[in-house]
C-alpha cells in the first residue's frame, strides 16, 4: 500500500476545464468547498493592522529636495511611527526603486495632480503572518488578480504646483501607496480620496486614512464590500475564479446605502479603447505580441498614458494570465535598467512603459515598440496607419503608431474596425466602445484558449482508475504534434470567424512564458483534484474491515500516512467535497482508538504541521 505521492507524480501539477466523456473523466473545474475554519472564527484571529497589510503594504509621501532629489519622508512601518506593523519595512534598495518611480520625468511637464502606477521587484522573500488567510482568498480570485508574489505595485498621486518661495519655483510631491494587489482602479479611487485632503492637512489625515483601512472587512472575493474612508464610504465587489469571464456583477446600490458615496463597478479594468486609441488599427497586432510575451516598449507623453497603455496591453489577453514581466513606468534609474537595455543579448519578454526622449536611443534595438501621442487629443479620428519600420524611429519627435518588422499570423479583423470608426463617428461612449473592444479580446483569447483547455482535460486519468490503496494515477504528458492534430476538427475555427496561420501562431504561443505559466497552473491543478478524488475513495472505504488483515505495525503505519495526508490535504486546501475533512479524521480516530493504549497515546500526539 503506497499513499504517499511517488516523484514522478509528485513533479506533475495542472487542470483542464471542457470535458465531456461518457466514461467520466475527472474535472478540476468543479470546485467543491473546503472543510475550514468558518469565517467568523478566523475574524477573531487578525490582530491590530493585520486588515491594513492585507490591502497595503505600506503608504510613503516622497517629496522632491533641489539638493537631495527624490526622497522618502515617511514609511508606513518605519520606526519613525510605531503605531504600524513593523513586520513590513521597506529595503533601502526599495525606497529608492520608489523615490525614482514616483516622480514623472522632468520633459513630461506633469502640471496640477496626475496618476499613475508603477510595479519593481521586491527586494528580498517576506513571510507574511496572514499567509493562510491569504491563500484562502487568493484561491478563490482571478488568476489576473491573485497577489503579485516578486513584485510590488505603486499607486502615485503627484501634485506640482507653482510655488515662488521654494528654490526650483515648485511644489512637487507624490503620496504613493505600495501593494501586492493589483486593483489598480480601485487605489487610483482611493488615492482621489485621500491624497487631496493630506496635501491640505498632512500627517494626522493619513493616520486618519490608515486606522480606517485597518477597520476594513479582509478583500475576499466575491463579496460585496463596503469600505467607510475618511468619511466617505466605498462599495465594490471583488471578482472570484468562477466568475463567468465578460460578465461584471455590478454592485448595486440599495436603500440602506444612504452613506455609500462611491460605488466601484470594476476594482481593476482600465479604458481600452482610450488607451489603444492612437494605434487601434493594430489591435489584433498587439494582441499577438502579448499573447507570445514579445519585447514591447511603449513610448508615451506621460506616467499616466505609459501606464494605463501597458496595463492595458497587459488585460487584452484576459482571461489568460500575462507572466512575463511589465513595467507601467519604468526609468532610467530603475535597478534593471542595465539589465534591460543591453545589446550583448535579445531583449528579454517584458513590456516596458517609458517617457524619456532618451530612451528613443537606448531601446531603438527593441523589436516592437509603440509610441503613443497625448491621449487627450481624441477630437480627430485616427488615420489609418501602417506598422513602420524600426529604421524610422530615429527622431525624438517620430510620429505615434507601431514600429516593428512583426508579420501577425491571423489575417486583420476589418469587422472590429469598422465597428470602433462607426462608434466614434457616431459619438458612440467610451464606455460602449470600452466594452465591445474588451469583448472583442475575450473572445478572441477564448476561441484561442479552448482548443488547449478541451485537450489538457484529455490528459486526466478516469475516475474509475483510481484506487484507494494505491498512489493517484499520474498524468499523461503534453505532446505538442499530438495537440496540434486536434486542431482540425476541434480548433478555433469552431468558435472564431478568423483565419490566417492559426497552427503557426499555436507553435510560438507554446514556446512562450505565457504557455509554461498557464500549463503549471493547470497541472497543478489537476493534480490536486487527483489528490481530492484519493483523499475521497479512502474516506468512502470500511478501515476497519481493513485493519483486520493488517499486524498492529501495518495499522500504525497506515494512521501515520492517513494523518499526513489529512495534513496535506488541509495545507493545500484540496477541492474535496463538504465533510470529507471530518470524517476521515473520525476515521482515523476510531483506527486509532481499537489499539492499545499505549499505541493510542503516541498516535494521538498532534502532528507538527
């Protein structure tokens, strides 16, 4: 008798989700609840600022000294304020990635308060003291809003404004907010909230600020949240994985809200359309080179347009996670810049968001790079133009569009131009056009998507072959040509109007960090539900008609791997369905209590996690 995982399928871990077979194959996509602690329960267990760290990370005000540059005044969890958790502190290396990252650069002449986002590395691996609670809720979101685990987001409110008494004639300061979460629509929100009344009445307003953010409900999905700050109430409802993709559960506003002052349809979309609108002939084009995880600069006039066009690039492919690396904002004084601009090497899979002139040079070796006009300027239609060449990007000054010697595999969706020109000839809303170019992208990335998912499912193993008494049966492998002849009868052509060179763009995209990322994730997922479905057979067997057969040695080794598997299967939070946690456990009690005593002593020792 085996239960514990062998290495050749403990090294297996993914899901499928389209599967249909008569003799029932396994599916990962039917979730079913975890035996746990209720969430009342597990309220108790927060202490002070616990609810504050799982929305932020901290909040800094950097403000900009003629002789010192960029410099952090305050950090939320610096000794300097003992009233934050000091499990959060920043590394210099990080305050310096957010001194330089907060600030536009000095040619975009950011006058008046403009917003932006920034991500950087974290500097070193934190253990977090809410790290269960905070699987439990990253389980349940969508992979495009799962907690960012390298990386942290800055969410800047910048504020120049003429000052004659200061010596560079301006005040210049940015109030940022640090994250691992990325809704960026809901902290730019949040920052319109806070960032004005602290530059008015400074420190006791972000104490205010902060001790409200504490007292917030924990971000789980799913639910409607209401969030009172500074005397204003926020309500929004954060997606989970089950969402239908393309659907938004607007939060509705009801008699009882007579306080809520700001409801939030999205926690997390930016504006497509106004961001793509410069070069929106391209937008399959793009689509392509997010898809591949190519090397993309976008040059733009602001922080503000660079970001919203990266994050932008970043969502098109939604449902499907962007993993390679991006960079809203990124400077030239950024800890990869060298890493990032050098020529002895191909550009690495990133897409980085840059508004100094400088860069023009540096990166002119970049194959695909998008320079984008001021966003502001939207009164004319935008002329049709065609993909230029990399030698023409020469001038600090070239003209917007895309530069790239990029040939798309799918020939051009003329139907989805057509459809955004009518809209803007016709004044269509922004949020109408926002919405058929989101759709337009969902359902190009599900017709690409399904034919993957449809044959990942065919890899799980039949129900019926798993065995109690034996280890989980493992996966079958993923073999490319024997994917690739499934896409004559069941390929995209099924469910989009497109043609073009669907199996070429097939073969790059499984080259790519996108694929290696979302093959990962549904293997582990499948292996998990493997382990569901184990940990459930054995739930349903008679263990003492079992141990009758067995010596009392056997009988202890078999509680021994029981109660580790119980264990594993609690830590990982495995999809079983509701009760089998607890009668497995009295299971194994009753096991345990047909022993000796003195056996029974030693196995009902609690086992250290």
């Amino acid at each position: 008798m085996d239960l514990q995982r062998s290495e050749d399928t403990e090294e297996q871990i993914e899901q499928p989700e389209h599967i249909q077979e008569q003799d029932i194959r396994i599916s990962p996509a039917e979730e079913m609840p975890v035996d746990g602690p209720r969430e009342e329960e597990s309220e108790q267990l927060f202490l002070p600022w616990d609810r504050f760290s799982a929305w932020l990370h901290c909040i800094c005000v950097v403000g900009f000294d003629l002789e010192l540059g960029q410099a952090v005044e305050v950090a939320r969890y610096d000794d300097l304020l003992v009233i934050y958790p000091h499990h959060a502190k920043l590394t210099e290396k990080e305050k310096t990635s957010i001194c330089y990252l907060s600030f536009p650069d000095s040619n975009s002449g950011c006058l008046g308060d403009t917003q932006f986002c920034f991500r950087f590395r974290q500097a070193a691996s934190r253990r977090s003291s809410l790290g269960c609670f905070w699987d439990h809720f990253d389980r349940d979101a969508p992979v495009c809003l799962k907690k960012d685990l390298g990386h942290f987001y800055g969410y800047v409110y910048f504020r120049q404004v003429r000052d004659k008494s200061l010596k560079r004639g301006y005040f210049q300061k940015s109030l940022v907010l640090i994250s691992k979460l990325p809704y960026v629509t809901f902290f730019h929100s949040l920052l319109k909230l806070i960032a004005p009344e602290y530059f008015e009445k400074q420190e006791p307003c972000l104490e205010a600020a902060c001790n409200d953010i504490d007292r917030w409900p924990m971000p789980c999905p799913g639910k409607i949240l209401t969030l009172p700050i500074m005397g204003v109430v926020m309500k929004l409802r954060i997606p989970t994985c089950s969402d239908k993709p393309g659907t938004s559960q607007l939060v509705q506003t009801t008699m009882s809200d007579s306080l809520v002052s700001i409801v939030l349809p999205t926690i997390h979309e930016v504006d497509l359309f106004r961001c793509f609108y410069p070069v929106f002939f391209h937008i399959q084009m793009l689509w392509e080179l997010v898809l591949l995880g190519e090397a993309i600069v976008v040059m733009a006039p602001s922080p503000a347009e660079s970001s919203d066009t990266v994050l932008a690039l970043v969502s098109c492919i939604a449902p499907l996670r962007y993993c390679s690396d991006f960079r809203p904002y990124f400077t030239i004084h950024d800890s990869e810049f060298k890493e990032y601009t050098t020529r002895t090497q191909a550009p690495p899979s990133v897409i980085l968001g840059v508004t100094n002139p400088f860069f023009a040079k540096t990166l002119q070796h970049w194959p695909h790079i998008i320079r984008i006009g001021d966003m502001k300027q939207t009164e004319e239609m935008a002329k049709q133009m065609k993909v230029k060449k990399l030698k023409n990007l020469k001038t600090l000054d070239s003209k917007p569009g895309v530069y790239s010697a990029y040939k798309t595999f799918l020939n051009k969706d003329e139907d989805i131009i057509k459809q955004l020109q009518k809209g803007v000839q016709q004044k269509r809303p922004s949020a109408a056009q926002n919405a058929i170019l989101r759709r337009y992208f969902l359902e190009l990335t599900q017709s690409f998507i399904i034919p993957l998912e449809r044959y990942v499912a065919s890899l799980m193993p039949l129900q019926k072959s798993i065995c109690p008494w034996k280890s989980p049966p493992q996966l079958k492998h993923f073999v490319q040509e024997e994917f690739m002849k499934t896409l004559e009868k069941a390929g995209p052509q099924l469910t989009s109007r497109l043609k073009g060179d669907w199996i070429g763009l097939y073969r790059q995209f499984l080259k790519s960090p996108n694929f290696d990322s979302w093959f990962r994730s549904r293997r582990k997922e499948m292996m998990q539900k493997l382990e569901a479905l184990h940990l459930e057979a054995l739930c349903d067997e008679d263990l003492q008609l079992r141990i009758q057969k067995h010596t009392e040695v056997e009988t202890v080794d078999l509680v021994l791997k029981l109660k580790d598997k119980l264990m594993q299967a609690q830590r990982e939070q495995l999809p079983v369905r509701a009760g089998t946690m607890t009668k497995l456990q009295a299971h194994i009690e009753s096991v345990i209590l047909s022993l000796p005593d003195d056996l029974q002593g030693i196995l009902q020792k609690p086992a250290t996690p």
